[in-house]
C-alpha cells in the first residue's frame, strides 16, 4: 500500500530568503491561514530565535485556530560548543507552542572542514544530541540533512551515517536535501531509494521527504522523482519563491501529483484554489504575478492563432493537458494578427459582446493594421475589447476630449513638478481640472478622475497595477515610437490597455482613458464564461 503524502510549505521561512521578498508579521499569519485553506500539512513558520518580527509571527500563531494545519517552528542542531539543553536556538524551539521542530544539520565534509571546523565523529554526536534534546522535550522532530545529495556523491557512507544519528535519537522524518539545487532527476532517484531502503532497516514508520532548490531548474522534476522513489513528506514553496532561483514550486507540484501520478494531496475543491493563492501571495509581496507560471500562470491556458482556437472549439483537451477550472483557471485565446474568426467570436462572448461574422472579419482586419503600427493586443485585452465594441456599435465613451496639458517644471534645486490640466465634456457638461503627480501620467490621471468620478463613482476605486514603456525602433532615438502597458484593476479583475506613438505622453494617455473606459463598459461576464464545449 502506498504510504499517504504529507504536504509541507516552507514560503514563510526558506521563500522570504529571496530578494525582495518580505511579509509582516500579520501578513505571514495570513498566508499561514491560506495554506491551511489549500490543505498544506505542515507550515513552516520561521526560526522564532531570530529576530523580532519572527517572535512577532510565533506570538501571533499561537493564538490563531487551524483547521488541518500544523505549525513547524525552525531552528539548527546545537553548537559545538554547548551541551544541546544549553543552547539558546534549540531552547527557544523547545520552549515554543509549535508541536513540530525542524532542525537542519551538516552531512557534507567539505562543510564541516571549511564551516563547521568538527570531526565526523563530532557531528555525529550533534544530530544526535540536537535531536534527542527536542524528541525529550515532546516535540516531534523532522531532520534537514543539509546538502545531503552533494554529501551522498562524495561520501555515500558517511552521509547515511548522519542519518542514522538522527533516527535513532527519534527524529520521525529524515529530509535529505538538495540546498545547492545541483542534482538532476536520476541522481535524486538513484539515493532516495537508497536513503528509503536504509532507513527502512533502521525503523519502517520514519518518512523521508524532498526538500530541492531549483538552481538547476529541476527542482518541481526532483520533487516528483523523489516521490517516485518513496519519499512521503514533499517540501516547497508557493510560487516557488526562495533564494537565488526558487525552491521547489508547490503550485506545480500539488497538481502533477494528484492529476499526473494519481497521488492525492488535496481535495478537489482545495486544488480549486491554486491560482487564487498563488495570485494572493504575490499581491501581498507587491510584485507581478508570472503570467507563464504552469497551472496557475495568467497564460498557463491561454491560446493563440487560428489552428489553436478551432482545436479549442471542437475540443479542449486538443491544445490543454487539464481542464483549467481544476486548478481555478480560465482558458482564454489571444487575438492578434494570427487570429481567427472564431477567436474573436469567443473573445467577445467572454466580454459580453453579442458580434456575428462580419464584425469579427472586421475586428481581425483592423488588429491587423494596428499591430503594424505597433500594438500590441495579447496582453492589452482591455483595449480589444473596447475596439470590439466600436466595430460592434456597443461602445460608450466616459466623455468627449477637448484636450489635455501637462507641464513638467524642473528648479535649480533639483525639485521637479508636474501640474496637468484636462478639458472634457460629459452627458452636455463641460468640465476643466487641474491636479499635480509625481509625474506626466499620475498628474493626468488625478486630473481625469477629479472630473468623471462625479459622474462615475466606482471609477475611484480603479488601481492602476503597472505600467510599462518599450522603444519600438531605437534606431531613431529619442524620436523613436513607444508603446505603453498598462494593467487596471478593481479588486477582483485586472485588464491590460495599450497606447502607441511618438510622443510617449500622448500614448501613456491612449493606455490611461481606455483603462478606465473599460471598467465602466456595460454587459460583461465573468472570464471564461463563454460557453465550453462538453468535452471540456
């Protein structure tokens, strides 16, 4: 019988080790409740002996309620130099409410030559005493066995031997780790196996688990491979956040165990909720989502040309591995100069656009033009659908331009102002503002909205999420044409606007009014609301 998996998250200690990753103490409570949500096993909350906001964290968990969750407090095998009842990290791990301690230990001689200065026999005693020190004090124990795949190549014997110090001082779950990220797939299988076997002998009801880092791009690979060869407790991060390249992607890997090898780790409504947590965890880390992200990715079921929008037509599972909703996605077809018309009848139906053949022909026509010019609409979809609606004749200006201004003002002082002023018309009314920003775009958007928000409230609410600027010939230089990104979001959707021109105001403009057109259009549905094949 195939022993049960164990899920163990690690995004709250090993994934904020990556650049630019940070959380609150209370945002990291969050996050430890959405992992309870997606049926993690075991959260690892931090080491909660090494600075403020970590005792913060531990103080906050203490008092929260989880459903299924369990949390991990981390720490280190004692030091050299200190009996393991005197060392203050694991006094700390010993003392704290966390019912599971995880300690990470030296297996590689080259580490405990030129790091750990000990002998073999000394780190033996270390594990041991590290572990056993924490199995006395009731705590349940899982043991990192640092570098261990590195420490298995150069010295098989000697890396078995660490352990073994830790099973028999009562460790219930032996991690051999892969921290440099160095091993491929066949060298994980080769050792897991062996590592399963010889802890086996030694007691049949200890679990061994995959803890893999991704410097070679192999760490989602690894994982499964280490499962295959009888690893039971499967380590990772959400969104395979870590240092320097990542650790091993949960996102990927919850659903190629439980839809690919038929290991389920979750519950069907649980893995529903992949892309919905992987999507709230970068908001929390104010970055951008990896739109290319497998399962989760924004493009992870998105298709493009015309070949692909007639495989999806007649039957999904033509161009898509699984059925996205599994995973809470949505498939989606880009329309660009290589669409069909079926790909723009879908994209409209999505949009809440009622449009038969001819409006679509000419929707393909004129996105032809434009991506000449520059555009650029795969990932400016709120834009297609605005020029959906003026071909369909269902399009609604928020108002009528008279026009707009902006002055930039530099002082010798180095201080630099914008002031920008717009003339609009709405429903018959004429309207002047003038606002200030810290720049030309920012100025004319507070402009823009101190005027339509009196007519369109929930315009307020509108965030713009990320702008971007790409020369499209540098060889003219600074005379060159631009194209500008923008991303709108109000809370629950984000849609992507497009402008493009010489002057990189003006096409900054073109991007910011249909941001906002789009959010007021009428009739939408909810993406990926168009109707589906049977077969999907």
């Amino acid at each position: 019988m195939t022993a049960e998996l164990q899920l163990y998250d690690a995004t709250l200690r090993d994934g904020m080790q990556g650049e630019g990753m940070s959380l609150t103490a209370a945002e990291k409570v969050r996050v430890a409740h959405a992992l309870d949500d997606l049926g993690v096993d075991l959260i690892e909350a931090g080491f909660p002996a090494s600075n403020p906001k970590e005792e913060e964290v531990f103080a906050l968990l203490e008092g929260e309620t989880f459903r299924h969750a369990r949390i991990v407090a981390f720490g280190m095998t004692r030091r050299r130099d200190l009996r393991a009842d005197e060392d203050p990290g694991l006094r700390t791990l010993a003392d704290c409410f966390a019912p599971v301690c995880t300690i990470v230990g030296k297996t590689w001689s080259l580490h405990l030559e030129k790091v750990l200065r000990v002998s073999r026999a000394e780190n033996l005693a270390i594990i041991r005493d590290s572990v056993a020190f924490l199995v006395e004090e009731g705590k349940e124990v899982v043991y990192d066995a640092e570098h261990f795949f590195d420490a298995y190549r150069d010295d098989r014997d000697y890396s078995l031997e660490c352990l073994r110090a830790a099973v028999e001082a009562g460790a219930r779950t032996i991690v051999p780790c892969d921290t440099n990220g160095s091993s491929l797939p066949h060298e994980i299988t080769e050792a897991v196996e062996d590592v399963v076997e010889y802890l086996a002998a030694l007691d049949p009801t200890v679990r061994v688990g995959t803890h893999y880092h991704d410097d070679a791009g192999c760490g989602v690979a690894n994982t499964l491979a280490g499962v295959l060869a009888g690893a039971t407790q499967v380590q990772g991060t959400l969104n395979g956040v870590g240092e320097r390249t990542g650790n091993a992607n949960l996102m990927s890997i919850i659903p190629n165990l439980q839809l690919k090898l038929g290991r389920p780790v979750v519950t069907e409504a649980q893995l529903a909720q992949l892309t919905p947590t992987a999507h709230f965890l970068d908001e929390l880390l104010n970055r951008s989502s990896n739109p290319q992200q497998p399962y989760v990715g924004k493009l992870a079921f998105t298709h493009k040309g015309g070949l692909h929008a007639a495989g999806m037509r007649a039957d999904a599972s033509t161009f898509e591995h699984v059925r996205p909703e599994v995973v809470g996605n949505v498939s989606d077809v880009l329309v660009s100069e290589l669409a069909g018309r079926h790909a723009v009848l879908d994209k409209a139906a999505g949009a809440g656009i009622d449009i038969d053949d001819d409006v679509a022909r000419k929707v393909i026509e004129r996105v032809k033009q434009l991506e000449h010019l520059g555009y650029h609409f795969e990932a400016a979809d709120g834009s297609l659908e605005l020029l959906m609606r003026r071909e369909a004749g269902a399009y609604a200006p928020l108002f009528t331009l008279e026009s707009w201004r902006v002055i930039v003002e530099q002082r010798a002082d180095g201080a630099v102002e914008t002031e920008a002023t717009i003339k609009i018309w709405i429903d018959g009314e004429r309207f002047v503002r003038t606002a200030e920003g810290n720049g030309p775009v920012n100025a004319l958007d507070n402009a823009l909205r101190s005027a339509i928000v009196e007519i369109h409230p929930h315009l307020r609410d509108i965030e713009l999420v990320n702008y971007k600027v790409r020369i499209l010939d540098a060889s003219s230089g600074t005379q060159a044409t631009t194209r500008v990104l923008i991303d709108a979001s109000d809370g629950t959707e984000t849609w992507g606007t497009i402008g493009v021109g010489e002057n990189v105001i003006a096409a900054s403009w073109q991007a910011l009014v249909d941001s906002l057109e789009r959010a007021e259009q009428p009739g939408r549905v909810a993406p990926g609301a168009a109707e589906r094949t049977a077969s999907s």
